[in-house]
C-alpha cells in the first residue's frame, strides 16, 4: 500500500518535472543564428582555387589531345582539377557564405493521434463505401483471384522462350567408345608423350573446345600406384587416367595437378580445382578427398590403340556442377 | 535577374513556393550522414563513365583472331567483348582512364552502400517512420551486388568467365527448379549461347540500373518528407530539424562532396592499376587460375562456398539440394532475411512503436549494437575466409588449417562481438563519457531516481523533455 503510494508520488514528481522542463523551454527555440563571415582574404583564397580547378581542367583537355593521352597523367589532372572544385566549393560553404542555423517544424505522420486516425478511418471507409451493396464478394474475389492467376501464367509462359528444354541437355557429351583424344592443337594424344606425372588438358576430337563435357586432364602415374575399384579396373592402360576438366561443385576448370616428387612423405597425386580447393584422389578414380565438393570428378576409361589415346566408353558422370535432380555418385 | 528568371518559371508552373521552401529546406550536420551521399555521387559517376563505356564495348562471344596492340595476346582466338574492351583500354584516348575510374566507382558505391547501412543500423534511423525506405536500401544493396557481379562478367576474360561459372553452378544448385533456371538464362548449358551475353549486357546497362536509379528517387524523396533525422543535441526534438539551409552553405558542400569523390575516382583511376584484363587472357571453360578473386563486395559469397562442408541434401539417389546453395544463395538469404526483419523483431523486442526522429547513439541501445555487431562481425569473417586461397598463395599459410580456423571464428567471433559490444555500451552509457565528442548533447536529469533496473535495456534512459513527454514506454 504504502510502496504503491510512493510510486505513485514518484510519477507524479516526474511527470511535474517533465511539465516544468517543458514549460521552461517554450519558446526558446534555438534562434536562427546567422553570420556573415565572408572576408577579402577567404575570397580571394577560393577564387584562386576555382582558377586552379579551371587551368587543371584545360590541362586536361591538353594532354587528351596532345600528349597521346597519358592513363596516368590524364587521372591526375581530373583528380587536381575536382579536387581543388572540392576544395573551393567546401571553403566557401564555410567561410564565405552566410552561415546559419535554421530550425523546422517537421510533417507529422502520427500526431496528432486522433488527426491522423480519422483520415486513416476516412480512406478506409472510402475503400470499402466501393463495394457497398455487393452480395457475392467471395465469389467475385474468387473468379478474380481465378483470372490473376491464368493471366499470371500467360504473362509468364514467354519467358520459357528464353532457353531451351533442359530435357537431358544438362547431361549431354561428346564421349563415346572409341572418340579419339586430342589435345589443344586438335592433334592425336599419343600414349607415350605423356611421362608419370605429366599432366595435359585434351578433348574429344571433332567437338566444341567450349562444351563443358569436352575437356579433360590426362595424367600419367605409375600402374602399380593405381587403385581404382574393381569395374574400373581396365579404365587407365599403362597409369594413364582420363577426368573431366570442370570441378563438380562450381565448375571451375581443374587446374592443378598434385604430383608427389617424394611419395613417402607426402599425399597422393590429386586434381584441385583452383577456385574452392575441392580435391579429387587420382588413384582412386576422381573421389573427392578435400574441399566442398560432393560428387566425385566423372572419369573416362581410356583405351590405345596405335599407340593414340581412346575413350572406351562414355564418362562415368554427369559434367559440371551438380544440379537439382542430378544422380549422387555418378 | 534572378527576380525575372523565378517570376517566368512562377508563372508557368506555380513552382516559386516550392521553391521558396526548397532553398529553405533544413539539412542535420553530421559527418556519419554523408556515406549516402557518396553511394549517391559515386553511382552519377557510374552512369556517367557508364555511357561513355557503351559507346565502344561490343557485347558478343563471336569468337575473332586478335591482331591489336597488345602484342603477347596476338593472334590468339578471343570473343569480340573481350577485344573491344582491350581496344577500349589500349587504343581509345582516355578509354582505359573511363574504364578503370568505372570500376573504381562500383567498388566505392557497394562499399558506401554498406558503411551507410551500418550508419542506419547502429543509429536506430530504421526506425518508424523510415523502416519502409530502409527496406528499399537493402533491395537497392543487393541490386547493386548484382550490377557490380553483372558488369565485370561482362568483359569475357579469364577471370569473369570464372565467376560466371561459379554463378551458374549456384542458379543449378536451387532446389527443383535451378536446372531449369540456370539453362533457361544462359541459353543452355554453361557457358551458353550468344543470346546470354546480350542478357546480361541489357541486364548491366537498363535493367538493373534503371531499377536501382528508380529506387534511388523514391527512397530520396522519402529521406525528404519527414525530413533527415538528428541526433540529440540543444534545441533539438523529435518534433523539429535543426541544421543548415540548402541554400547557400549546404548546397555548397555537398557540392563540393561530389568533387571530392569524384576526384579520388579520378586519381584512382589514373593511378591505381585495377582489373588488367589483358593480363587475364580470354576464358575458355577448360582454363583456371589459382588464387582468382572477384571484386571485393562477392567476396563474403565466395567464402562461405569455402567454408561450407561438402554435404548435398541427397534423397533416394536423386541430389536435391547441391552444396553450392548453401553458401551461394542461403547465407546471402539469411544475412538480407536477417536485416529486413530486423525492424519488427527490435519493435516487438522492445515493445517500442513510437515514430523516432532523433537518432540513438550505439550505446544508448546496448542490445541492438550488440546484435548488430555480432551480424557484421559474422559476415565479415566468413568474407575474410574468402581469401584463404590468397593466404596460401601468396604467403603459404595452409589451406586446411585455415579453413578450420575460420569455421572456428565463423561461430566465436560473432559471440564474442556480441558480449564485448554489450559490454562497452553498457559501461559508456553508465560513465556518460563522451569520447571524442566536442558538443556533448545536453543531458536533463530529473532529480527523482530512475528506475534504471526495471527499464527495458532497449529503451532510452536519458529521457530530455521532449522525448518523455512523446514516448510511450511503459
């Protein structure tokens, strides 16, 4: 009761003392203070630096046309020339023009409350004064849902124009048995121009170097290092193994090959995409070993013949990054 | 003169008491309420060096055989984008000066855009009645991430081709649909067809500057009509505007702002080396580099696909969810999710729905600091992860160990930003001390005791006259 009591007291206290702060301040809005500190020396201060920002700019023009046009140069003349405009427009903002202080009344968007609320109420009246003497509203509201809908889906259906049926394009790749290996210059991959530990970007012969599914790492280790799972085992004649180029998470190209100079001390060979650092164990048949891909780097079984490198059958997986739909563990 | 000139146009469009109050119109001094402006002044230079840009590029993936004056690329089969951005660079007077304060522009405009948000944030200014035009600054941040990605994909060098890689392997990466999304805007598979480079020239050059400029006049105008906010200081209410009039001094200044910007542009440009593509080479999708980065405002996306471990939501034999959407398009989600719901959440953490036009300094609202430095803390390290690659590189720091130590930091850093910030407003706002600040707002202590410990932490304690008598906290 008596705590109650107090606490009322101290509100009221509070409450006084904010109605006496606020009745202090009535009417002592801060005046608009105006000074005029233009001087002969600030002028003439800012007016040097507009003729510099001007002579500056000619300079410009000149080294455009005379000066074959210096990168350098022509960078350090605009910067000098808005650089002292900066300067002269700041200089005279502070100390040439009149300098005051004004303050304004803001809009009010909440108060007055009770304003405020009765134009709220006035619109939202308004609004629904429109549909007054409608019986069916639910049901109107339902066949204009029904033709936002399919106008929706008309307006919609032409972006589908923009691309071509995904279908089975995502997986689609030049790789069949026999399709010969080529490197950049489209000339034959020959078996023995590849050393252990040599690694070379190939294609398949006759396709599109840009299609995704083209391009390949070939690399040689030695055969006894190899442990490829059983079905695989026929996959890389003499230690030389065949892998799609682009990386299963973000299809960078691969382009580090990991090659151990000092096998007992160091990890095995791998393929690392440059871009996340995904990791794929060549011995193995392309797992990942490291980083964030999942799927492991499709393989393609190799075959010589004639001494020329050979697919012997089609990759091993899907090419490129994975995508919704796409089949784990290919 | 003058006189005549306001009288011809008062006359014709009635215009002369909007304009009499234009040039009375009241702008709130502050140092901190200039990093809007910049974004503004660096995008007028973007559009500006923009256009002269489109006079000389050639968006086309037609392959050509180079025979221009960049001799170690001679003779090498590249695409007519990436030639004419070379010529542009080495033979049009002035053209790689224009291109490079370009792009200069576009990393100061994203880093603007960010600085300016953390302004907003740790000022409270999201507040009622701006939480609306917050919100189109966000939709304006993450248009301009997209413009800025969109504009150096453009050039078809080694480098951009790469991001776009990365990029398509994301949209393929969206649950059920991204096979179909991704083949649908590049045409086919990846790297697509000619009709993806013309997309994304028309993306870069109307479609998403246009967006980002229409934007940019709604949220000026909304900055406008309740006027800019303030902080607490003499004079000062939620009622009023103290400041300076647009016309001369404020006029002048901000004036003299867009030069200056302008001029570290400039200077940039014509001094500081960026993106020298002809170093690059063209792409082709069989070649790499190690240690590529993009421009810096990708960088935090590029770190959380690092750091992500490689898990795909699999059912059946059938991928559902790639791994490349978890850092690619969730954590960007939940960072954007985060910030635009950040406003309801503080109101109905606070129960605070009152309009507030004077802004709270970091202290005065411990929790929301806090949380807020807890959230860029968080981003900020998952983007510094993004350079692993670079560490490695360049200074042989193990890749691995790194890795691990930024997850590490990805969960503890923002933890402990958290209890520090916390911590520091809290002692700041107990001492009153001002560091670093020369006018100290006037403080008004009713003698009563306060009741500091039942107080909501996110309300205000240092209540002036005003403010109390408008508030509505319990």
């Amino acid at each position: 009761m008596i705590g109650r009591l107090i606490r009322l007291c101290r509100w009221l206290w509070r409450i006084t003392i904010a109605g006496v702060l606020l009745w202090l301040r009535r009417g002592k809005e801060p005046l608009p203070e105006r000074e005029l500190p233009a001087s002969p020396r600030a002028e003439k201060g800012v007016a040097a630096l507009l003729v510099g920002a001007g002579i500056a700019g000619a300079a410009f023009a000149l080294l455009y046309a005379f000066d074959e046009a210096n990168t350098q140069l022509l960078g350090v003349a605009a910067a000098v020339s808005l650089g002292l405009l900066a300067a002269a427009l700041i200089v005279a903002s502070h100390a040439i023009v009149p300098q005051e202080t004004l303050s304004e009344e803001r809009p009010r968007f909440a108060d007055p409350a009770a304003e405020r609320e009765a134009k709220v109420e006035d619109v939202a009246l308004r609004a629904r004064e429109g549909v007054d003497g409608i019986t069916r509203r639910r049901l109107l509201g339902a066949a204009g849902g029904a033709a936002a809908l399919g106008l929706g889906a008309a307006a919609a259906a032409p972006l589908a124009s923009l691309g071509p049926r995904v279908g089975e394009r995502l997986r689609e790749s030049p790789w069949r048995d026999g399709r010969p290996v080529v490197d950049e210059n489209s000339r034959p991959v020959l078996a023995d121009d590849l050393t252990v530990g040599a690694f070379l970007t190939a294609f398949a012969e006759g396709s599109d170097k840009r299609d995704l599914a083209s391009s390949l790492v070939v690399v040689r280790v030695r055969p006894e290092e190899l442990e490829l799972p059983p079905e695989r085992a026929d996959w890389a004649p003499q230690g030389l193994l065949a892998f799609s180029k682009i990386c299963t998470h973000a299809q960078c190209a691969i382009s580090l090959f990991r090659y151990p100079l000092f096998a007992e001390r160091s990890p095995g060979p791998a393929l690392v995409c440059p871009c996340h650092y995904s990791t794929f164990d060549v011995l193995k048949g392309g797992v990942r070993i490291f980083g964030p891909a999942v799927r492991p780097l499709p393989q393609l079984p190799l075959k010589i013949e004639a001494g020329r490198l050979l697919a012997a059958g089609p990759l091993s997986g899907a090419v490129g990054a994975s995508w919704g739909g796409v089949e784990e563990g290919s | 003169m003058i006189r005549r000139a306001v009288r011809a146009l008062d006359q014709r469009t009635g215009a002369g008491s909007i304009l009499g109050k234009a040039l009375k119109y009241v702008f709130p001094d502050h140092w901190t309420f200039l990093f809007g402006e910049i974004a503004l002044y660096s995008f007028v230079i973007l559009v500006g060096t923009g256009i002269y840009l489109t006079l000389f590029f050639e968006p086309s993936t037609s392959q050509v055989v180079y025979h221009g004056s960049y001799a170690p690329l001679r003779g090498q089969e590249i695409s007519k984008a990436y030639e004419s951005a070379l010529d542009l660079s080495f033979n049009v007077r002035a053209g790689l000066l224009i291109r490079q304060v370009h792009h200069w522009a576009a990393l100061t405009f994203v880093a603007a855009i960010v600085v300016h948000l953390m302004r907003i944030f740790f000022t409270g200014a999201f507040r009622k009645p701006r939480d609306l035009n917050y919100y189109i600054g966000l939709t304006m941040l993450m248009l301009a991430v997209l413009e800025g990605y969109a504009g150096y994909s453009l050039l078809d060098d080694l480098l951009s081709g790469m991001g776009l890689a990365i990029g398509n392997a994301v949209a393929l990466s969206i649950p059920f649909v991204g096979g179909q999304l991704g083949t649908l805007i590049w045409g086919g598979r990846f790297p697509g067809t000619e009709a993806f480079m013309s997309r994304l020239f028309i993306a870069h050059v109307l479609l998403l500057p246009v967006a980002i400029g229409g934007l940019m006049a709604v949220h000026l105008a909304m900055v406008a009509t309740p006027h800019h906010t303030q902080f607490r200081g003499r004079g000062r209410k939620e009622t009023n505007v103290v400041g300076t009039p647009l016309w001369p001094a404020y006029a002048l200044r901000s004036l003299g702002l867009f030069a200056a910007v302008a001029a570290v542009l400039f200077a940039l440009g014509g001094l500081v080396q960026i993106n020298p593509i002809w170093q690059w080479g063209p792409y082709e999708p069989y070649l790499g580099t190690n240690g590529a980065q993009p421009d810096w405002y990708l960088g935090w996306l590029i770190g959380a696909l690092r750091l992500m471990p490689h898990f795909d939501i699999v059912v059946g034999s059938y991928n559902v969810v790639p791994n490349p959407f978890w850092g690619g398009v969730l954590f960007p989600l939940v960072v954007f999710g985060f910030l635009f719901a950040w406003p309801s959440i503080e109101r109905r953490w606070s129960g605070d729905r009152a309009q507030h036009n004077l802004l709270d300094r970091p202290r005065d609202n411990p929790r929301r600091s806090a949380v807020g430095a807890a959230l860029f803390t968080w981003v900020a390290t998952i983007f510094f992860a993004g350079s692993a690659d670079r560490a490695f590189v360049q200074f042989g720091v193990p890749y691995e160990g790194q890795l691990w130590a930024y997850r590490a930091a990805s969960f503890l850093l923002p933890v402990l930003a958290y209890l520090l910030v916390k911590r520091m407003c809290e002692a700041l706002r107990r001492s009153e001390g001002h560091p670093g600040e020369g006018s100290a707002p006037v403080v008004v202590r009713p003698a009563a005791p306060q009741a500091a410990g039942r107080a909501s932490p996110l309300i205000d304690q240092r209540p002036t006259a005003g403010h109390q008598a408008r508030s509505p906290h319990k």
